[in-house]
C-alpha cells in the first residue's frame, strides 16, 4: 500500500520540477547589452588617462559601423589621443566629442577602443554620451543618464559612466589644450605695410631754367635789334626824301 503512493509523490515530485524549470526558462529576459566606459582606479584631475570603452551589437542582422562619442565638461576634443580599436577604423574630433569608425564589424560582435584623456577633471563621475550607429543605418543612443528610460530591469540604454576617485594631494588643474582655432601661428608676423609713396614730381634740372631765361633774352635782344633797324631805315628814309625835295 505504500509503494504506490511513494511512486505517485515521485512522479508529482517530478513534473512540478519540470514545470518549474519550464516556466523559468520561457520567462527568463534577455540580458541586457551595455556601453561602458573603464580606467581602472581612475582620480580625479589624473593626467595620461587611458580609457576602455565597449559597446555591446544588439543587431542579429548587421554589424557595428561607427562609435560616435559625446565628452563630458572638461575633456575637449584636443585632449584625447586614440590607442587602438577594431581592424581599419580611425579616429576623428568632432565638435562635441570624436567618432570612432570603419569597416563593419561581424554580426553580433561588440566593439572595443581604447584612448588617451590628457587629464580628468575635477569630478566625481564622468558620462560619454554614445551613439552607436550599424551597417544597416539603425542607431542605438546610450545617451540615457540611468535606467529610468527602460523597462524596470535594466534593460534601457544608459550612458557609459565612470566613477572617479577624489583627486591625490597636490593634484593640479594643467592649463587646457588650445583647440585648432586657438593655436598660436607659428608663421612670422607679416610687417605692416608701408604706405606707398607718390613719385615726387622731378625738379626741372637747373640748366633748363638758364636755357629758358637765355632764350627770352634772346627774343627780346632781337626784337629790339629789328625796332631800331625799322626806325633807323624808317629815318634815313625820310631824311633822304625831304633832302631831295
């Protein structure tokens, strides 16, 4: 009489472990992709930081294309060196921040870098803002400050965040990087350009003066020389006329 019901207990035994397991397994979320940002024992104002970022394809059909990052106050886009990352793909500053791009990566595989900040700031956390853009032209924005933007299990596109230690004793802000624009040109100053000079109006040579002078004498010296001849011829003319008469 025993038996039996040991084996019905058994077999019940069995199908609610059955059940159980079934019902965990089709219930089960997804896990959640990330992108994430480390230093590891990262302080504020350190200088020669290197970051690893990552960022978790949620596509099963294309490949991760570009990384597009938005910096936090406090990091210009001067201040950032790229390290290393996917096979063929470069680094570029942009206004905000940098891209990261290149050939698709394969379906389903993250994407890693890694880049240089020339110092900290002064804070207690630091959030890349990240666009995370696919071969097939879908974006997903990790752009969200918490996990209040998802569905209540993590499961939203938060930030990458990194979490900085306070600065070490003595830790000084270094002065900023000029940005292209700000650069000092290295070219010599071009000299003020002198006003341009009118030509003088050249002095007429001393000896055309005398020339002149000469000449109108010698116009007046001949005139007189014509008057006196008239006169006299006018004269002996006249003297000789009444002689005969």
């Amino acid at each position: 009489m025993h038996r039996p019901t040991l084996a019905r207990s058994t077999r019940r035994l069995g199908v609610l472990t059955a059940t159980a397991l079934a019902v965990a397994v089709a219930t089960a979320a997804p896990a959640a992709a990330h992108a994430e940002v480390e230093a590891e024992g990262a302080r504020a104002l350190d200088q020669n930081v290197e970051l690893t970022f990552s960022a978790e394809s949620e596509s099963a059909s294309a490949g991760i294309t570009k990384l597009e990052v938005i910096l936090p106050k406090g990091i210009a886009p001067a201040d950032v060196t790229y390290e290393e990352g996917p096979k063929g793909w470069r680094f570029a500053a942009t206004g905000r921040g940098y891209t990261v791009s290149g050939p698709k990566l394969a379906v389903g595989e993250d994407a890693e870098y890694e880049v240089t900040v020339r110092q900290l700031p002064d804070a207690e956390s630091l959030v890349f803002k990240t666009l995370q853009s696919y071969s097939d032209g879908k974006v997903d924005r990790w752009i969200e400050l918490d996990d209040s933007g998802g569905d209540g299990h993590g499961h939203g596109h938060p930030a990458p965040r990194l979490d900085l230690k306070p600065a070490a004793p003595g830790a000084k802000l270094v002065s900023p990087t000029p940005s292209p624009s700000e650069e000092p040109s290295t070219a010599a100053p071009s000299a003020e350009p002198s006003a341009e000079k009118s030509p003088a109006p050249s002095a007429k040579p001393a000896a055309d003066d005398t020339d002149d002078d000469g000449l109108l004498l010698a116009v007046a010296l001949g005139i007189g020389a014509v008057v006196l001849v008239l006169g006299g011829g006018l004269w002996w003319w006249r003297s000789r006329r009444e002689g005969s008469a």
